[in-house]
C-alpha cells in the first residue's frame, strides 16, 4: 500500500457500507509507522456493533493489544492516536489469523477503517497487559529474532566512521531506530518525554556466555592471584596513561604492545569494514571456515570526551562492524559473536561485553577504572588492575577454545527463519535435579517476544515443556509454601546459572539497604498453560482462590508483592497458579525495588524500598481483581 494520507480522529470510527445493524463489524487498521510497518500492511479485528457508537478512545486497549499481536512490540497506551483516511483506501491483503466468526456481518471490509500512530513502552509501561506467547505460535517468534538480526547486520549506514556516529547527536539517530539500536542503556527520549524511544535494555551478557560471568567474579574477588607476568607489565600501563598525549596515533602505538603484553594475546590495528579500521583487535584465526573472530576490540582516546566522542560507544560501533562484515559472516552465524571491549581515554579504563543475538548488546563488566599513576602509593591500585588484566587474559584463552569449536560447525542448527537457533537463547542448557540427576533442555521460545525478556519455555529430553527463568532477587520461600500446597508451579531447579548449586534448601537472600546484592540465579520450574478470560473479567471463584493463596503465604508471614493479573495463571479447570517472586519475601523484612511503575495502581503504602506489608497483596486483590 502506498504511503496514505491521514487526519486526526479521536471520536468515533467513519462508517462504511450499509446502515443495517450487524452483531459483528471488522475494522480494518493500519498502524502508520514507516519503520515499523514500510509497507503499511492492513490487520483487523472484530468488535460488536454497537461499540461502533462509542468514543473510539474505548478501543485503546483492544488496540494495544492487536499493535503487539501483528507488529510485535508494546505500546504506550497514552501515546495512542487515530486517524481517519483523507481518501478511501482499499484493504487488500487483509490477514485476520484470530477470527472465529463466519459472517462477519454488514460494513465495507474492503476499506481501511482507521490509521493507528503509536510509541513504544518502555519498561514500566509494560506491566499492565503482559501476554503469555503459547507454543503453536514458537515457529513465528523466531522468525522475529531471525529478522531482527538479518535487520541489524545489512544496516548500511555502518560505513560511516564510528567516531563519529559515536557523537551524541548521530548516536540519537541509531538509538531512536528499533531494528538497529544498540543495547548498552543509552536511549533517547519520546518527543512527549514519557520514556524511551527504544527500549535498549537487555538480559546480561554474562547469560550467553560462560566467559563474561567468570571474569566478574575473578575481578570481584580479592582473594584471586594476579599473575606474576602481568604484575610486572602494569606499571608501564598506568604511566603511560597518565601522560599528556598530543598525538592520538602516538598514543595508540604505544598502548598497543603494552595490551598485548598483558593479554598474551596480539593486538594489531585492522580494519573493521572497508573504510574504517579499529585501534587494537586480538583476532582469532578459524581455519575451516575462513574466518577471523574478534576475541578482544580496543579503542583509544587521549582523554575522555576528546573530539566530542565517547570512546565507549566507539567501541561498540567499531566492534559492530567488524561482525557485519561479509567475511566473517559463516562464523558470525553460528554462534552469538562473544568478544570483549576495552575502551580507553587517557588515565581511564572500562571493560565491556559484547554479543549479537537479535540485538547487539554490549554491556560494562568494570566501572570506569582510574589507571594512571595519581599518588606515591599506587600498589593496591595496581594490584587490582593486575586482577583485571589476569583474568581478561584466562578469558581471551577461553574465548578461543570456545570459537575452535565453532569453527568446526558440529552440533549447531542452521540460521533460518523459524528454527530454535542458540545464538537467541542463554547459554545454560541442563541442571541437576535432586531426584533425577541430571537434565538436559532445549529451548523452544520466550515467554514475551521483547528484548529484555529473561523468561524462557523449554523442552526437557522426556517431553515435558518446563519455565527457564533467570532472576536477581526472588522469594524462594513463598515459591515453595504455594509449590507445596499446589497454588504455584513446581520447582525443577533454583541455584547458580551453571545448572550444578543447587541453592533450594539453606537459601537466603541479602538486602544492603533494600538492594539485592548477589549473581543472577536460574529457575526451572513446570509450565502452567493458562486462560484467558474476554475484558480480563475473572469468575467469583477464581477470586476466592488468590485470597485461598494470599492466605496460605501470610500465615508462614509471607507476602507476595507484586500480586496483578500477569502474576496470576488460571488454567482450563480454573485452577490458580501464583507466578513470579521477584519480590515476595518476609513481612516488614523484605523491601519493593527502586522504580515502581507509576502506571499501576498499588495499595496504599507501596512504594520503593518500602517494606512490604499483608495488607498490600488484600489491597491488590481488590483493585486488580
């Protein structure tokens, strides 16, 4: 469909056709989005004709709704608007997936009804309509993915230098793109200022690769020995960085020898595309397929903001690059392209994660580490940054043998659309189950097709479709008391994300001033398959048993938290499930996190860091319920 042309219409739907009443009418729509919808494809629904006279603001939430199930992504409902075509424009190629109505009725189907304009939500916006995703629909999530990606890498604006799509107003330009914006935090505010134009949030990289978690717990813990080797070479680091550079190039040369010395690893300045070249990379030679994986990527700068770019972003973008190269496009494919980013501007160091899934996500594994010589007494300083570089060194070996094993290609699927493919998925693949040893998984899909999702369906070897989760904080000890009385999934696994400690029994979760404090755990617990219920209207009975499970959690002086109708599975038999304790924990003792949504309407005394009480989950029954 051509580009149409559109005026604003906040009442009620142009009618079309006959006059005569009609049980049923379709409406035709399109949501008039030119990056997310190029070709302005047209969807439907059906609604009941005499909703027809009312405010078409009354269709606000069906419309979100319809938005997530075609274009797949979540939208602010405050940003909603629509819009009447200036002509008549013609519904061809209508996909209507969802009816179960025959005769759809009186109305012209053959026009477009509405023009939809909307924004995406950002994190907090979201917790209102969460929809579970059930597995017949799995093959058309990884097409998602697989297209999301294909997206990223043929983006052919990466020709430019990345020093400067690294300045902050060409940066906007990437972020406020949905098929190419990195996912590293930045983003760029909505003209309405309501939030994120682009959710750039994402799950850790430490979940897709072993190799990240290792080094931030190696750099995190003063008891791990710095090899002698690099203690030595430390020094010449941290002087060198502290001196005033005039000359970027300079600068360059003589870090370079210096990160390959304390690596063990190669660094040379190579090019990254056809034009631009990167100031240090550590590349891994793959024989079988031709390739050069970037194991290590560095950029420098004389000092921080030097020519009004940001050396983190640099780094990124000029890492990018290298893995969207044709050259490298066999390995790329098979695998979520682990490397690490170390970014440098004078007397500052920070060490980043990077991967490609469907997303690019690069994320700090250091703070901004002060290395160059400020004080007579520099031995601690440098004693920990010989911990850094010790282990980045470990992990560079590590990286290698991992991308060995890549490049021999056994045991990984093809990348085609509508295929499971690992490189979209967490690296954690088995646990040990008390009873059963051993278990194996294979992950088939997400809970939400959203890029920062960390709930995940799965396949163990038996058949049984089971919930990989990987959480911060958690209220295992609610989880278990409804586990146990058959108000809440059954446990498979709850420990460290290497699937081996199990932490179920002894668990005790730690609050420093109402902040987890911790590494990410993962969940496999039984899926639940659910309900659903037209205007999310919910029996009498189906009441009555969240209140049963409210109270079988406060008597043990429990509470739930964050009770609301996505935490709530209803099955077939109306039978109650509770989900996700994130925050559940003891009464008065465990506290809400820091940036509760101001969308939902908590109980009375909720609120951050305030300590959860019983009668918030009472009130949320009521209210949400």
């Amino acid at each position: 469909m051509p580009s149409p042309s559109r005026q604003p219409n906040s009442q009620h739907l142009r009618s079309y056709g006959p006059a005569d009443p009609a049980p049923i009418v379709q409406i035709n729509w399109v949501l008039f989005d030119r990056v997310r919808n190029p070709k302005f494809r047209v969807c439907c629904f059906e609604i009941l004709k005499e909703q027809t006279e009312h405010a078409l603001m009354t269709l606000v939430p069906r419309m979100r709704k319809e938005i997530h199930r075609w274009q797949k992504y979540r939208v602010d409902l405050t940003s909603i608007e629509f819009y009447t075509p200036v002509t008549d424009l013609l519904a061809k190629g209508i996909r209507n997936k969802h009816s179960a109505v025959e005769d759809v009725g009186s109305g012209d189907k053959s026009h477009v009804h509405l023009l939809v304009s909307a924004e995406e939500a950002t994190e907090e916006e979201e917790v209102m309509e969460e929809e579970v995703d059930i597995p017949g629909e799995l093959p058309q999530v990884h097409t998602i993915y697989y297209d999301a990606f294909l997206s990223l890498v043929k983006d052919t604006d990466s020709t430019r230098a990345p020093s400067k799509r690294a300045v902050s107003k060409e940066y906007a330009k990437i972020q406020k793109r949905p098929d190419i914006a990195i996912c590293d935090g930045y983003f760029v505010m909505t003209s309405g200022g309501r939030g994120p134009a682009v959710v750039t949030l994402a799950p850790p990289v430490q979940l897709f690769h072993p190799v990240f978690g290792k080094f931030v717990s190696d750099v995190s813990n003063p008891n791990f020995v710095p090899d002698p080797a690099v203690v030595s070479l430390i020094r010449d680091l941290t002087s060198t960085s502290a001196a005033v550079h005039t000359d970027e190039h300079v600068f360059s040369d003589q870090i370079r020898p210096q990160l390959t010395g304390l690596l063990n690893s190669v660094l040379k300045q190579v090019l990254v595309n056809e034009k631009q070249t990167a100031d240090s990379v550590g590349l891994k030679a793959l024989p079988r397929t031709n390739c050069s994986a970037a194991l290590v990527l560095s950029e420098h700068k004389r000092s921080l903001g030097e020519g009004g770019c940001d050396v983190t972003r640099q780094s990124g973008l000029s890492l990018l690059n290298w893995w969207k190269q044709r050259d490298v496009a066999v390995i790329r494919d098979r695998c979520c392209c682990p490397s690490f980013i170390i970014s440098i501007a004078g007397p500052w160091l920070c060490i980043f994660g990077a991967v490609l899934t469907s997303k690019f996500i690069v994320h700090p594994l250091t703070e901004m580490l002060s290395i160059g010589e400020r004080s007579v007494f520099e031995e601690s300083r440098q004693l920990r940054l010989a911990r850094v570089f010790t282990s980045l060194r470990q992990c560079l070996a590590q990286l290698s043998s991992y991308y060995d094993t890549v490049d021999e290609g056994q045991n990984i699927p093809p990348l085609q659309p509508g295929l499971a493919h690992p490189r979209f998925f967490p690296y954690p693949t088995s646990f040990t189950d008390p009873e059963h040893g051993k278990q194996t998984f294979e992950y088939t899909g997400t809970l939400n097709v959203r890029g920062a999702d960390v709930t995940f369906m799965a396949e163990l070897k038996s058949g049984e479709t089971v919930v990989v989760k990987f959480v911060s904080r958690y209220g295992l000890a609610a989880h278990r008391v409804l586990a146990a009385a058959g108000m809440a999934p059954q446990l498979h696994y709850f420990g460290d994300i290497n699937g081996e400690d199990d932490m179920t029994d002894g668990y005790q979760e730690v609050l420093s001033h109402g902040l987890y404090e911790g590494p990410v755990k993962m969940i496999v617990m039984e899926y639940i398959q659910e309900k659903r219920f037209k205007g999310d209207v919910y029996p009498a009975e189906v009441k009555a048993s969240i209140r049963k499970a409210l109270d079988t959690l406060h008597a043990q002086d429990l509470v739930h938290g964050g009770l609301r109708p996505p935490n709530v599975v209803v099955t077939l038999e109306h039978k109650v499930f509770l989900i996700d304790f994130d925050w559940s924990g003891k009464e008065d003792v465990t506290t809400y996190p820091l940036g509760l949504s101001s969308k939902v309407p908590w109980s009375q005394g909720v609120g951050d860091l305030a300590p959860l009480k019983k009668e918030h989950d009472i009130g949320m029954l009521e209210t949400m319920f």
